[in-house]
C-alpha cells in the first residue's frame, strides 16, 4: 500500500553563512567613521542599511523617536531600523543588536582621547554585520518562521554610570512594539578575534530555555567558542525587551581589552569569530 504524508513540510535547506562576508560588513560600517547619534557615520549607515534592504527586497519600516537629554539639554533624534522576513508569518522571532557606536572612550589608555567617539567594531558593527549577512541569507532561502532583525540605536549613549540613558532603541521598541515574538536574540561583541561566549547570567536566569536553544545548537556544529558555563550579568538590550514580556537572551563575549577605547577596531575582530557565531544563528532559526 501506498504511504503518503500529507501534513509533512518540504525540508528546509540551511544556508551557509560566510564569515568573510560578515566582516566585510563589520569593515564598511568602520569605515563610515563613529556611529553616535547624529554624526556623519551614524547617517551613512542608515543609508548603507537602507539600501541593503531594498537590494534583498526586504521590507523594513523605520522607528523614529526622540530622546531628551537632562544633562546636556540636547535633544537627540535617534532611529530603530526593523527588517521584516516573511512578514505575512504570525509565529515570528527576533534577532538584534545595537548601530550606534559610542560616544565616548572613557577607558582608553591616552586620557586626551577619551571624550572621543569610538570607532566601535566589535562593540556595535559585528553584531550589525552578522544581521546583515544573516537578511541576505534569508531573502535567498527564507526560514519557516517569520523573523524581524532589529536594528537598534542609542545603545550604548550614556556616560559612565547613568544607566538610565543607555538602552534608549530597545527601551522605546519594548514599550511601542506590535507583533508577538516567541523569543528574541541579542547580539553584542561577537567579533573578538579571541572569541568565548559565555551564557550570560540574566538570560540564564529569565530565559534559560532560550539559552539552552543556542547552546545545544553550537554543540551540534562543534563551534567551541560558546562555553557552557554562566559569567558575566550585562546590562543590555535584552533587559529591555524581557521588560516587554519577550524572553529574550543576550549572545555577548564581555571580555573584550579594548572594550570603550579607541583600539576597538577591525584588526582586534575575525572573521572566523562572526562565522561561528553566524552558523549557530543560522542553526536555531531554520530549526525552528
């Protein structure tokens, strides 16, 4: 007798993700110059980012929204970029990270230097750069799941000590967001050429069953650079968006020496380190 599956999906064909293209990403966005809120860089990268999308045809809105500055008495005009994969799809992810860049290097060897803008390479563009790889591999093969890459902006403003005036994108799409998502993904300095990736403690405690996801799916690939042990507790978008009520998990290796200086640059960054941590994003979405 004839078996037949009516209910079965056709196999999903997981794309490769090349680490190589990711960095060339992480280099174009350095080379724009510091992405702070309002500089030259910050405004060539949202037409880098613009004209990404609409290359992919992939359709993205923009999330406008200002942000007063008590210290300062500066108003800042900053922007979250949301990229929708398969917009139609009610049972939807979210993977993120921060574009701005620093304004600041308080913690720069050369004091001189220190209320400059960083360049931010691992701290903002690798994150950024393995979303953008992550929008070409999904408009060529799009997942099962419906996935909205978020990009936001005014992470990492505030100077040392005001917690309060960082996190200013996440904080803003947490309270104005619309869709449901099943769970969010935040990545943070995931560019360090030494790359070790611990679970980061908040995650572990509000949203293990996520962190165990990723984990598992970086010991089925054999990617080494996740160790499965708790560190750090950080401060970041994902606290925002588990405020909103979306489990949601921050992928971040926090040690990182050039952290807030002037020397985060590219030369500190690998490709192999953005390949590692693209395959294993490549792996939970098209699982799910």
């Amino acid at each position: 007798m004839a078996a037949f599956c009516l209910s079965c999906e056709p196999e999903i064909i997981k794309p490769r993700f090349d680490g190589q293209r990711a960095f060339d990403f992480l280099e174009t966005q350095v080379a724009l110059g510091p992405r702070n809120p309002g500089s030259h860089g910050w405004h060539a990268f949202q037409g880098l980012l613009s004209a990404h999308l609409d290359s992919l045809g992939i359709k993205y809105l923009t999330q406008p929204f200002d942000y007063h500055d008590y210290l300062t008495d500066d108003t800042l005009h900053l922007v979250n970029w949301i990229a929708h994969i398969s917009p139609e799809t009610n049972h939807r992810i979210l993977i993120s990270a921060h574009y701005d860049s620093r304004p600041r290097a308080e913690y720069d060897p050369d004091t001189s230097r220190r209320e400059e803008p960083i360049p931010g390479a691992n701290d903002g563009a690798s994150g950024v750069a393995v979303l953008m790889h992550l929008a070409e591999l999904m408009a060529s093969a799009p997942p099962r799941i419906g996935v909205d890459l978020i990009f936001f902006d005014g992470e990492d403003y505030g100077p040392p000590g005001r917690i309060d005036q960082y996190l200013l994108g996440s904080s803003y799409f947490a309270s104005h967001h619309e869709r449901e998502y099943r769970f969010g993904i935040l990545l943070d300095m995931i560019g360090d050429s030494d790359l070790a990736i611990y679970r980061e403690r908040f995650s572990q405690e509000r949203a293990r069953e996520i962190n165990d996801k990723i984990w598992e799916a970086a010991g089925r690939l054999g990617v080494t650079a996740f160790i499965d042990s708790v560190k750090h507790g950080v401060i970041d978008d994902h606290l925002s968006l588990m405020a909103a009520g979306i489990p949601a998990v921050d992928v971040i290796d926090f040690d990182y020496p050039y952290w807030h200086t002037q020397a985060d640059t590219p030369d500190k960054c690998s490709a192999v380190s953005l390949e590692a941590v693209g395959r294993v994003m490549v792996e939970v979405i098209y699982d799910e």
